[in-house]
C-alpha cells in the first residue's frame, strides 16, 4: 500500500512509500466475473456469500485520526510536484505547523493532516487576537490573549483544557489562510501576485479539494447526549460555542429565542379564535386586536433580542471584537495585471464597465423572465385549478392536485433560479466577498419572494377569495415542510444506504477477483475479524496511521474492501 512519508523532516513522496502502486504487468483484471464464475461462486454457495459482505454498522464505524486538527485532501490526479512544492511552503512559511503527508490506499488521493504543538498555538492566539477567559484575581471578564501576560488566563497551565478543538482549528485555519506567495511564483498554470494567498487560490483552481477542521467524537456524543437528545431542556449554548463556533452559536441562540417568543402570539391567537363569534364583525374585530398584538409582539421581541444578543456576544468575547481593516479579493475574482495607483502593488483588475454592461444586457433580463415564467406557470395551476373545479363527480382530494403542483413548481424554481443566481454572480465577478454575498442575496431573495407569496397575493387582493386562500396557505406550507424533511432527513439516509451497499458488493467483486489471481478459494473477511482485516470503515484506510492523542476523527469513507491488513490497524485494529 502507498503511503506519503509523514514527519516535519520528510519532504519526499519518492521511493517505496511516495509512489502510487502500479497494476501488476500482465494482469487483466475484467470488471465483473464471467458468467462461469459466477455461477460457480453465487450458485451453490449463495447462502456462504454474506461472509463476503461487511455490515452497514461496520463501514459506519469511524477511524479515530489522531495528532490531526485541519484535514486538506486532494484529487487523485495530484502529482507529487505539487504536493512537494505546497508542503515546502507551508514548511517554511508556517514553521509552527506539523503536517504528515498521507495517502488513501484504495481513493490514491493524498491529504495533509495539520496540528500544531500547544507553544505554537499560544503564539498563534496572539498573532489571532483570541479572546480567553482572565482569572478572578486579575479582574475576570475576557480580553485577547498576550504571550507576554499568558499567567493571567485561566487553564493556561493545562495544554487539554486551555484551548477547545474549535480554538485550535481556527488558529491553523488563520495560519493556512495567510500563507502568502512571493513575486514570480507559480505552480503549473497558477501563477501567483506578490502578497496573494496560497490556499485559497489553490481550492478555487481545484488544485486542492477540500480544507475542513475534524470532528471530536467525545465532545459530539456529549453534545448529543445534552442537545439533541434533551427533551425539554435549555440548549447547552456555552458547550455548542466552544466546539462549533460564535456563529454557530448565536444561531441557535437566535432560534431558541425566537422559538420561546412564538409561544405568545400562538395562545393568544388560540384564545381568541376560541371566543370570536361567527358574525363578519366579530371576525373583523378579532383580526384589527390581533394585528394590534402582533405589532406590540414584534417591538417587544426585537427589542428583547437585541439585549439578549448583546449579552451573549459579550459573554463569548465577540461585542467589541474589531473588524477586518483590508478585506481580501475573492480568489475566484479574475482580471487584468496591473499596478494598483494607491499601494503600488501587482493585482488584478476588472473594469466596472464590463459589469455594468453584463447586468444590463444579460443579469437583468433573465432575473425578468424567471419572474415571468413563475408568473405564467401560477396562471396555468390556477387554470388547471378552474378546471378540475368544473368537472363534476371528481373526489374531494382531486381539487388540492393543482395546488400540490403549484407548491411543487415554487420549490423547484426556487432550486433552478438559485443556480442561476450563483452562476450570473460569478459571470459579474466580484472581487470583494461582501460585495458578492450582498448581491446574490439581493437576486435571490427577489425571486424567491415573487415565487413564494405571488400566489397568495393573487388570490388575496386580485381574486379576493379568502377560502381559496386559505386552502392554498395550507398546502403551501404542508408541502414546503416535507420537502424540506426529505430533502434534509430521507434523501441523504437513502444516498448513505445506496454507498454502504455498493461498498459491499465491491467487496464481494474483489474477493472474486482474489480468487481469480490464486485460483483458489476466495479469501474474504472473517466474521469476528473484520475490523481486523481490510474492512476499516468510513473513516478511511490512510498509509501510516496516526498515533495517540485522543478523539479526533475523519470522515472519509474507505472505497473497496482488501484482503490485506488495515494501515490503521494501531488505531483501529489493536
């Protein structure tokens, strides 16, 4: 098996453990078993195959990867040069970092597991500006962490509780981000400003594949065990910050709150639906009070907001963090060479005309017709609508069809037109972040606001035909929720199952395979053994498995099932 040399000393990838291991000369080995092989195989000895095939439960099982924060993967097609030419800069430009250079044996793709020592990371936090909690005796409260002062700060002292693992990876996530080319440098066909960000330009070009922080299993199953699986209880907010991060964090804080507040207005509304009368004034009445509560509700809830926000981003240290002074260009922003008039440096340069000019003549005219075309297909549901209402005999159900299509066709819209959204931002080419995050938003939210509430506002104001409106209402938001369930709950636990079982009838497929290059009995996994031998699920089969320090995991599920011993047997196997 292929394995990259690891260790802050080892730069090569040649020689034994660095190259990718060819086919053996000579072999030719079919895709799928002839017919008499698998006759012989699955014939008689069908009830014998389920050795062969590792449980769903197995290749659910993770291999705990330690020594690792920030996990970064690349394609299989990667060629040695450009793994030794990007761990060489990260080597020297960020010397805190300790990177082993491991390879996947059966996805041949190659990955960077990143840490750092706890001397390096306390530096790190200072570069970073990390705000950590201060002892009693010096005053308490938070404030950013200093190197020179490190004795005022709580748990400083313990290298396991001092930092979290969100901490920790946010520091290294710091370091890679910052990790900067010099004048004339070039990979390939990248070639690099003076001062321009390495990684992100590579993840932008597809050079590298992914960049993403690994989790901690004991703190997830804790997390589980106190949020999600809690009935009735507070979320653990300080725990969910200290493992996923602010945003995170206020997130949920913001939806707990906002769920707790919507507890009003429902019983309120319930009482007085209950004791409105069935006359046409006292519904009238009964809508003006309720809209004067909503009013008084919302002011109320705002306001509360805003203090409770208030509170938390000062207890998490976040409400007088400073803002970015230079917001870096997208490294997907592209243009022409040139110096810049105000630091006299190499960028890029787009001229504002060209988008000017793309908005007007190809942004602008597609955002209308999308918003035509929900127009005409409202028009056509609410034509079939018309229809069906006209045909007698029809159940009862027949008449909510054309308003399940309508739900139907707002969700898939809605999916389309953000895909267009994305690609006319890109084609506008922005180079600030915010100022293509501010103009998608812009674009997405007009459509999805005519695709959404132009139904209702039809019927409401135009048709004025308030049963109609109601019936609508209600299928609308039925049918948007299990859509949403589906597509959050059903559809990737369907697509999870699918892989699990292609992963086994691929082990099935090389055990077969085995037989036919020894021309004896195929040797499979044995029951009791298969995380033993060659069944090591997602978690992945990665040369040269890490050692010891506890937790850590990745999610890379393993693509075949090998007869030969797990690489992470230390880990995994032991």
């Amino acid at each position: 098996m292929a394995e990259a040399a690891s260790g802050a000393g080892s730069t090569s990838l040649e020689g034994e453990h660095g190259k990718r291991p060819p086919l053996e000369a000579g072999i030719s080995i079919p895709l799928w078993p002839d017919p008499g092989l698998l006759h012989k195989l699955f014939g008689k000895r069908l009830l014998q195959a389920g050795r062969y095939l590792v449980s769903h439960k197995a290749w659910m099982k993770t291999v705990p990867t330690e020594n690792c924060d920030v996990l970064m993967t690349f394609p299989d097609t990667t060629d040695d040069h450009t793994l030794l030419w990007l761990l060489n800069h990260i080597r020297v430009g960020i010397p805190e970092l300790i990177v082993q250079v491991r390879h996947h044996r059966h996805t041949r793709a190659y990955a960077f597991f990143v840490t750092a020592t706890y001397e390096s990371l306390l530096r790190g936090a200072d570069e970073l500006g990390l705000r950590k909690a201060v002892k009693a005796e010096f005053g308490g409260g938070t404030r950013g962490f200093s190197c020179e002062e490190d004795f005022i700060y709580e748990n400083v002292e313990s290298e396991l509780r001092f930092f979290t693992s969100q901490e920790r990876q946010s520091i290294i996530r710091f370091w890679l981000q910052n990790l900067r080319a010099k004048q004339g440098e070039a990979l390939h066909n990248v070639r690099f400003l003076e001062d321009q960000p390495i990684i992100p330009e590579l993840a932008a070009r597809g050079i590298i594949q992914q960049v993403f922080p690994v989790h901690e299993q004991r703190i997830l199953n804790r997390l589980m065990k106190s949020w999600v699986q809690a009935v009735c209880e507070n979320q653990p907010l300080d725990d969910i910050c200290d493992y996923f991060g602010v945003k995170i964090a206020m997130y949920f804080a913001w939806l707990g709150f906002y769920t707790s507040a919507m507890v009003y207005p429902a019983v309120f509304g319930s009482v007085l639906y209950t004791f409105t009368e069935v006359d046409q004034t006292s519904r009238d009445v009964s809508c003006v009070v309720f809209a004067l509560f909503n009013v008084i509700w919302s002011t109320l809830f705002l306001e509360e907001w805003k203090r409770r926000g208030a509170e938390l981003a000062y207890k998490w240290g976040t409400l007088d963090s400073p803002g970015e002074a230079v917001e870096e260009p997208r490294p997907q922003f592209r243009g022409v060479r040139r110096i810049s008039p105000v630091t006299r440096a190499e960028e890029f340069y787009y001229p504002p005309w060209k988008r000017l000019l793309f908005q007007l003549l190809v942004s602008l005219p597609l955002c209308l017709a999308c918003l035509v075309c929900v127009f005409l297909l409202m028009l056509g549901c609410f034509q079939l609508q018309e229809l069906v209402l006209s045909v007698k005999g029809l159940p009862r159900l027949a008449r909510f069809l054309p308003k399940v299509m309508l739900a139907l066709l707002v969700s898939v819209s809605a999916e389309g037109y953000k895909k267009l959204a994305i690609w006319l931002n890109d084609m506008e080419n922005y180079r600030l972040e915010s100022a293509y995050e501010k103009h998608l938003i812009i674009k997405v939210v007009l459509f999805q606001f005519v695709n959404s509430y132009l139904s209702l506002f039809y019927i409401g104001f135009y048709l004025k035909d308030m049963e109609r409106l109601k019936e609508l209402l209600l299928v609308l938001s039925l049918s948007q929720s299990l859509e949403r369930q589906l597509r959050a709950v059903l559809v990737p636990l369907a697509a999870l199952r699918f892989r699990l079982l292609l992963l086994s009838l691929r082990g099935l497929l090389l055990a077969a395979r085995a037989k036919v290059r020894a021309g004896g009995e195929p040797a499979g996994p044995r029951r009791g053994g298969q995380r033993a031998e060659g069944a090591c699920a997602e978690g992945g089969v990665w040369g040269g498995g890490p050692q010891a320090r506890g937790g850590m995991e990745t999610r890379w599920p393993a693509r075949e099932v090998g007869e030969e011993r797990c690489a992470c047997q230390a880990v995994v196997c032991g």
